[in-house]
C-alpha cells in the first residue's frame, strides 16, 4: 500500500492506494494493441522490467510467448540474478536482454546488494554463449561503484566478455526519481547523501569504457 | 546556416520595440471618400473599389530605413488603422486600448480629436457592426450575451484566404486582360445578373490600377531617396528597389525579391482593402520561392547573402502589422494581437509527390534566426516526407518559440477531397490562422465563430435558462433531474445544439448577405479563382470553393463533465442529481470530498479511456450533424471545426462550475486537447483519444501538447517525437503542436515578468509573449501538464 497526498484548493487528501495491478498475459496484449500504432511507427517493442521480472518467471514466460506470437520485439530487464533454469526457458522469447552489472568485485556486489555476483555472471556468459544480444546497464552510483578500482574490474571483465551480440553498454547516472517512492511507502530514504554524477563525470566514464571497444550510451 | 546581417537585426530590433498605436489616417480617408460626390452615384462593388484607390492615392509612403522590401500599412510600422465601415470604435473604446495594461495601443490627442470631430459623427449607426446587430432575432441576441458563440463578422470582415500560386506567376495587368474578357463574355439577354457582374468586374479593374499606382508611388519616393542617397551601395538598392515596384505587382515577378515585394503589395492591399479574418498569407512560400531562387542560383544572381537579407527584411514587414484592435466582447475573448499569417512549409506538389525541397530548409533557418511571432509557420508532414525535414523543425520546436506547428499533410487532402476540391486544388491547399484547412487560392472559407459547447450542456442540465443573464435562453427540454436516463440527457442536448445551430446559422446567412450588398471586396477577389471568371466577388460566392465554419469549443471538458455524469450519477449511482447541483450551485464550496472524487476518481478524457472517450465521439457527431452540409447564403455549406483560439477562456468565464470538478468561470478545455491536467498516461494516450473523433469530417482539430525541454535533448528523442507524430498523423490526427517550457520558468515569468520578455508559448493554435497574455491564461498554461516521460 501507498500514501497518496493530493490537494484539492486548500484543502488537502491523503489516501492509501494499492501499488501495482494484476495483469494476465491477455490483459497486456489488450495493452500493446493500444500502442501498437506508436510501438510500429518507432520500431519499438515490449520491455518486461521490475522488480525483477525472473521472480515470477511463469507468468513472464506466457506473457513473453505471447507477445512473440503476434511479433512484438521483446526485451527483459534484469538483474540476472535468478537461476539458469529460468533464463533458459524465457531466452527463447527474448530477442533482448537489458542485464545489469553493478560490480564486478564479489564482496563489494555482496556488500552493497546482499548477493554474491558469481551466478549473475554465470548466466550472463551463458546468455552471450547462446547469441542472445545483450545491453550491460550499469548504475553508476558514486562511491559505490565509481571508483578507480570498480572501474577497471568492470572494463577488464567487459572487454573479456566482449562478443558480436555484446551490443551495447549503458551508463546509467544515479538519481533520485525514486525519493518520492520511499516516502509513499514510509520507507527510510538511504541516499540522501549521495550526489547525482554531473555530465561532465558521465562523459568522462563514457570515454573510459569506450576503450572496451563496445558501443558505450549515457541512459537508457 | 542564416546569420543574421546587422541590417535585419537593426529592422527586427525596431518592429519589435515600435510602439502599437492607433492611427486616424485609413478612417480618415475612407470617410472623406464616403463623404464624396463620388461616392453617392456609384454601385456597391465600384464604390469599394474607389474608396480602396482614394486610400492607397492619399496615404502616407513609408520607407524605413535599411529595408529591402517596402510598403507599410500605416504611416509607420505598428501604426495600425481602423476601419470605421466594419465597426467603429467609441471615445471610451480607444481609451481602454490607451490604457489597458496588455497589449495596449498608444491613441494620442489628434487621433481623439479627429474621431470626435470627423469619425465618430459620420459613422455613428451606420458601421456594418451596427447594421448586424440592427438585423439578428431577439433570439441570437439572447444565446450571444449567453456566451453560446461568438460573431466573428462584427468587428471584422469575412476572412481565411490564403494565397495561391497563381498570383505568384501572374501580374495585375494581367488580370486586367482576364477581366477584358470576362466582361466581353457577358449575356446580357440570358444572364439575369449581367448588370452586377459588370459593376463587379469594372471594380476589380479599378483594384488593379490602384494596387499598380499604389506600387508606383513607391517606386517615386524611392527615386527621390536615391537621388539624394551618398552611400553608394544604398543608393544602388534604391534603385534596384524603385526598379522592382515599378515592375511588381503589374507585371510577373522573376527573382526572389521581385516576389517578395511582389507577394507585399498584394498582402497590403488586402489589409488595407478591409480587415478580413486573420490568416491572409503568401501560403505555400517554400513551392512559391523555389523555381525562382533555383533559377538566380543558376545563374549566379543570388548569394546566400542577398537571400536572407532578403528573407529577413520580408518577415519583419509581418511583424510590423498587428492585428486590428477590436472593441466589446470580441476584445476579452481574444485579448492578444497577432494576425494569424501562417507559413506552410513542405506537403506534396499538385502531382502529388514530395514537396519538401531545398527553400523548406532555408526558410526554418530563418523562422529560427528570426524567431519572431510574425508571420507564424507550421510544417505539412506528408508520409512522404523525410525524417530530416521533421527533425529540422523540432530543432526549432525545441527552442520554446511555439514554432512551427506540425500539420497532417494527407489530413488535409482527404478533408478537402471530402468537401468536394478536385486532387490538384486539394493538394496545393493546406492551413491557415490557426489550425484551418483550405484550398490556397480558390477558395473563401470563412470562420463565423466559437461554438460553446459547455455552456449549452449547462443550459441542457436547467431547462434552457441561463441563470448568469437571467434569460430563457435556450428550448424547455427538463431539468437535469428529470432525465430517467443518461441518454434522455444527451437527446436533450443534442436538441439544444440544433435548436443553438439554426440560430447561428440564420445570423451567418443574414450577416454574409450585409457584406455582399454593402461591402464587396473587389481587390480580394481579384486574387482568388475564379472571381474574375464568374464576375463575381469574394463576398458574394464568386470563388471557385466556399465554406463557411463554426468552430466547436471544450471538446475535452464537456466530454469529461458528461463522463462524470454518466459515471456518477447513472452507472454507478454515487450521487444523486440533487447532490451534484447543491454542489455545482455552490461551486463546491464545502463540497471538497465530492470534487475529489469527480476530479481523481472518474475517468477522463486522453488517457485512451473508451468509458469518457466515446462522450467525445458522441458529442463530435451531434455537433457535425447540426451544422455540417447546411446551406449558406454566399453559396457552399457550412462546416466544423475544433478549435478555440483564446475563446476557451472567455467560454470558461460564463460558464458556472461543471460535473468535471471544474470550479464557475474558470477557462474550458481548449482545441481537442486534454481539460488542463487530466491527461495522466502520457502523450500516446492523449493521442489515441484525440483520434477518436473523425478529424477528416472537419476543416481541422488543435491539439497542443506540452514537453519540457529535456525531450529535445538527443536524437533518439528526435525519433521519438518523429514517432509520435507520425503514428498521430496515421490515426488521421490534423494537427499536433508541442510547447517546450516548464512550469517553474512560467512560474517566475510571473513573478518576473521583466526578465522573460522573450518568452513566447504556444497558446491554442498560434503563439505569442508569455507576458502579454491574461493571468488566467498564464495560470492555464503553467496548469497544463507536463509529460515526464514520452
């Protein structure tokens, strides 16, 4: 549940709203046909994000086949952090897999995310290894992961793993969009403190990964 | 890449600092000219056309300094006329344009002077304005202090006209020869109208001497200049220049400046012939120019230089023209002053093909360096046309100039197509004013009002009584309560609008007959086929096409107030009628539980919500059967429209509080747009409701849309925005305009309006300075959502 507080004159409204709705797989196909026009005219497609789209890996599989079957372009966002099994099934309805790489030094990822990174890049390097195309999404989060030394782990790892299907990498700055979100849920907001990395910086971390020889996009 | 010359610089710099002021002179000598012998024993038609010669014989010649193309139609830039004969301003009305705050117009000592002692007495009873209001029924009189629509024809001729190509490749001694003939081809045994065509086609020959002597005076004074000029590079562009006016507009022009002097003297002529609506323009300027400035490229007569030197010094003269100030009514409901002149750029050619060529690019070069409000200009995007056209424009878009709109090239060809214009007319057509579709150079369309689609739904909800004037304004179809069902309601609206419809149209074919009998316009006609052919004027059907408008405002507000009836009241029973009428009649004072709710808990019109979407469509076909395909008196039928220009607020302003959560007197919805704010599922969901309606039924829809500045940032958001319009545009969407501010700069334009001088927003259809516009208005704009995300 969330709080909600909209004004209305002088008077103001709180009320709890239910975060999030249940689809089906029919139900988000009645969605895309409404944006099928703009979905064609921009050679779009579906992106399944989260969360972490893997945690209900039935559904994202009847969705994904069903999407396929009326030729929508399909990606998944994730954090690669679910099992091989799971990747396996949905892979053969992916044509894109957005895949985020926070470290690449375990303890720091263990530290920062509560997770070794040890089955994410598993399953990364079995993903390239089928010749699923892959855009690498890394949140640059100052002083978590922009420092000298996660720098250079990142682009050795990257340039190791570089392949034709390795098709792009995004560096995406951190912000704080999401604020708003942790007081509507009553959450305590951690990242109060850290600042949002300024153009200048993103250019500078663009030319650095540039020397892996992929394709390297501030954003999305 | 156009840099500006010192020269367009110092030009621009002067039209936008130059005072607006009233001058005297027009009305003076329209006035003298009435007085006369002269003009007692003449027909109606060779008495205009006389008068338009006694005009341009006796006016002043003004020639700024510097300046490539000549011909003002006042004594100087921004001295705008009057026109007595289409409505008379009183000694209190030129003081409110003295005093008032925006857009005010300077009247010194003499022009009071001469009003009091020579305008006024003559004219007093006896302006056009007088003789309408003298013949409509107690009945339109009723619905017009209602606020149900407005009259366009009481302050101002008939108008939207654009120029064609024609004119461009053709000279008014020319047109001489065409009136030769016409008048030689006269049945006077058969042709039971022989006598008024020939009266009609001598007055069109007296136009086209006095639009060749007018040019010729130029030329004269610019020999004196020359002749007393040191500077020997002016004293050649004197020269070149007095060459010029002696050649245009008589004969054909042939260079670049040649037809931009040529295309002035034309556009001069009709503003100082009458003030007709708004939109008089040159039209497809890219096409026009082409073939000239291909032709100068080759041979080497045309730098890059000249050209935007050229260019520039053509587009400060629109800039230099405001709108005729109006008086009463027609002043709140359009309080801003720019003629509406707009550029169409790109579309396709007669044979259909891409019309996107190498002028189209040069000419957004010089919108964007010049980034003025006038002329105004739009892009006609074709699927023909090429990405790089429309990235071009949102390159200027993104500026936050409100420049250029973004128009729906095959749009428009299937709506003149379905009016009944062959494909090479429809073709060369496009928009005008604001959002209009014509076809440029063959047709009159003319816009007659704004249609307050709101106000009639209250009128529905109380028996036809107007309870802000206190009249019987409408027909008795019940009481808000008394209708069983949602449909019983919609019936007796649909009732109201017809009831609504006949009495506007009665008044358009009585005022279009005033203008026919009493006010021909024989220089106008002389520019639109086939007058000369049929001899007979513009005013009076003698062009080739003729429309006749009413505009529908609030699509987006009265969809949503009927949404929320239908939800509230009979789906899901939340409310009772008597409930939401205590809280409309209190305008939700001590209601705010019950607004909430009407505001954040009913569906709403642009988010692709079928539920309020079909109010829209029910409402738009209610509307077009009430007036589409019904005769008018000039010849031709009447057609819809959607679109407000600022009337949205002054609809708003005699509106009480709405079902929608709208509180009493506050702006409508405007064009097919969203009401303010309500539209929370992005652009695309916007675009899929606004595509609901049959926009190919219209003569074109206005929907705005507001982006901050960010979504301009990188190519992929050019793509995107190329996207969107080109999925809009394949929905048959007409028009799609985007506003590149945010909120927070409109906020401290507010509060700082001498630091925001140069902030020019997309109002409804055109744009103008941020500072200049009502508080209300302002306040509406920064209401306007803005999309976070595409």
């Amino acid at each position: 549940m969330i709080t909600e507080i909209r004004k209305i004159g002088e008077t103001e409204f709180t009320t709890q709203e239910m975060a999030g709705k249940y689809y089906s797989a029919g139900d988000i196909l009645e969605i895309l046909e409404k944006e099928r026009i703009f979905i064609e005219h921009s050679h779009g497609g579906v992106t399944f994000s989260g969360g972490e789209p893997l945690m209900q890996t039935d559904f994202l599989l009847e969705a994904l086949a069903a999407c396929k079957s009326k030729g929508y372009h399909t990606a998944v966002d994730t954090s690669g952090y679910s099992s091989e099994s799971n990747f396996r099934s949905v892979m053969q309805y992916t044509d894109l897999f957005l895949y985020d790489i926070k470290h690449a030094d375990d303890t720091r990822h263990f530290e920062y995310t509560g997770v070794s990174n040890t089955l994410i890049l598993s399953n990364l390097r079995m993903l390239l290894g089928e010749g699923k195309n892959i855009f690498i999404r890394i949140p640059v989060i100052p002083d978590k992961n922009d420092d000298p030394e996660s720098l250079e782990g990142m682009k050795k790892m990257f340039s190791e793993l570089k392949c034709e299907n390795l098709k792009q990498i995004s560096l995406l700055p951190f912000h704080k969009t999401g604020k708003a979100k942790y007081r509507k849920l009553h959450l305590p907001y951690r990242m109060e403190g850290t600042v949002q990395p300024s153009a200048v910086r993103m250019k500078e971390l663009k030319e650095f990964f540039d020397g892996t020889g992929i394709k390297v996009r501030i954003g999305a | 890449m156009m840099i500006l010359s010192e020269r367009v610089k110092k030009l621009r710099t002067q039209s936008l600092t130059a005072e607006e002021r009233i001058t005297a002179e027009r009305a003076l000598l329209v006035t003298r000219f009435y007085k006369s012998d002269e003009a007692r024993e003449v027909s109606a038609p060779v008495r205009r056309a006389l008068a338009f010669q006694y005009i341009l014989k006796n006016k002043k010649i003004c020639i700024n300094d510097g300046e490539l193309i000549v011909g003002e139609r006042g004594p100087a830039p921004k001295a705008t006329p009057t026109y007595p004969e289409i409505s008379l301003h009183s000694l209190h009305d030129l003081e409110i344009l003295n005093s008032r705050p925006k857009v005010s117009f300077k009247v010194d000592d003499e022009v009071r002077a001469i009003y009091r002692d020579e305008i006024i007495p003559f004219w007093k009873g006896r302006s056009n304005r007088d003789r309408i209001m003298g013949l409509m029924t107690p009945e339109w009189i009723n619905a017009y202090n209602a606020g149900i629509f407005t009259e366009f024809q009481e302050q101002r001729a008939p108008g939207h006209t654009v120029l064609g190509y024609k004119m461009f490749r053709t000279g008014f001694t020319q047109l001489k020869e065409e009136i030769k003939e016409s008048l030689s081809k006269l049945d006077f045994f058969n042709d039971r109208e022989a006598f008024e065509k020939s009266e009609e086609l001598k007055a069109m020959d007296i136009a086209c001497d006095a639009i060749i002597m007018y040019a010729g005076r130029h030329a004269e004074e610019l020999e004196r200049m020359a002749s007393s000029e040191k500077d020997g590079k002016r004293r050649a562009e004197l020269e070149e220049m007095a060459r010029i006016c002696r050649k245009v507009p008589g004969e054909a022009p042939e260079t670049v400046h040649e037809m931009l002097q040529h295309y002035w003297f034309i556009h001069l002529g009709v503003i100082t012939e009458l003030n007709p609506w708004d939109s008089f323009n040159p039209g497809r300027l890219d096409q026009h120019l082409y073939p000239v400035y291909k032709k100068e490229k080759e041979e080497g007569t045309l730098t890059d230089e000249k050209l935007y030197d050229l260019l520039g010094c053509f587009w400060v003269k629109f800039n230099n023209h405001p709108s005729p100030p109006k008086i009463g009514v027609t002043a709140s409901e359009s309080s801003t002053y720019t003629d509406f002149c707009l550029i169409n750029l790109g579309g396709v050619k007669p044979d259909g093909t891409d019309a996107v060529n190498e002028m189209s690019y040069i000419l957004l070069d010089v919108i964007k360096e010049m980034r003025i409000l006038q002329p105004s200009s739009m892009v006609q995007i074709s699927k023909k046309s090429p990405d790089r056209f429309i990235h071009k424009a949102l390159d200027i878009i993104r500026t936050g100039f409100g420049q250029p709109s973004c128009f729906n090239t095959d749009a428009i060809i299937q709506e003149l197509l379905r009016q009944g214009k062959s494909i090479v007319d429809a073709r060369n057509g496009g928009a005008s004013g604001c959002v209009e579709t014509g076809a440029f150079g063959t047709e009159s369309y003319w816009l007659t009002g704004y249609f307050n689609l709101v106000k009639i739904l209250e009128l529905t909800l109380n028996n036809g009584f107007d309870r802000r004037t206190g009249v019987q304004t409408g027909l008795k179809t019940g009481f808000a309560s008394d209708f069983k069902s949602f449909d019983d309601l919609t019936g007796a609206f649909a009732k109201q609008v017809r009831y609504f419809a006949d009495i506007k149209i009665r008044g358009n074919n009585v005022i279009s007959k005033t203008f026919e009998n009493y006010l021909p316009v024989p220089f106008l006609s002389l520019l639109l086929e086939d007058c000369i052919l049929n001899g007979k004027d513009y005013n009076c059907g003698g062009t080739r096409y003729n429309t006749t408008y009413i505009q529908g405002v609030g699509l987006g507000s009265i969809t949503d107030i009927l949404t929320s009836i239908r939800y509230n009241v009979y789906d899901k029973r939340r409310i009772t009628w008597d409930e939401l009428n205590r809280a409309l009649d209190s305008d939700f004072v001590g209601y705010d539980d019950l607004r909430y709710d009407l505001i954040y808990n009913t569906p709403k019109y642009g988010n692709d919500d079928d539920y309020a979407d079909q109010q829209a469509v029910a409402v738009f076909e209610i509307f077009y059967d009430a007036i589409n395909g019904r005769p008018a008196s000039r010849g031709g039928v009447h057609r819809i429209n959607m679109l407000p220009t600022t009337s949205h607020v002054y609809f708003g302003s005699v509106t009480g509080a709405t079902a929608d959560g709208r509180k009493a007197f506050t702006p409508l919805s405007e064009g097919i747009s969203p009401s303010q704010g309500v539209d929370s599922h992005g652009p695309t969901s916007v675009i899929k409701s606004a595509s609901k309606i049959d926009h190919l039924r219209t003569g074109g829809t206005l929907l705005n849309q507001k982006f901050s500045p960010q979504f301009f940032e990188d190519e992929d958001s050019y793509k995107c925005l190329t996207a969107l319009i080109r999925s809009y545009f394949s929905l048959d969407g007409h028009h799609i305009q985007f506003n590149v501010v945010n909120a927070e700069t409109l906020r401290d334009a507010q509060k700082h309006p001498e630091l925001h001088r140069d902030l020019i927003v997309r109002v409804a259809g055109y744009s103008d300075y941020f500072n200049d516009l009502g508080e209300d208005l302002q306040n509406e704009i920064i209401l306007r959502t803005e999309h976070e995300n595409i």
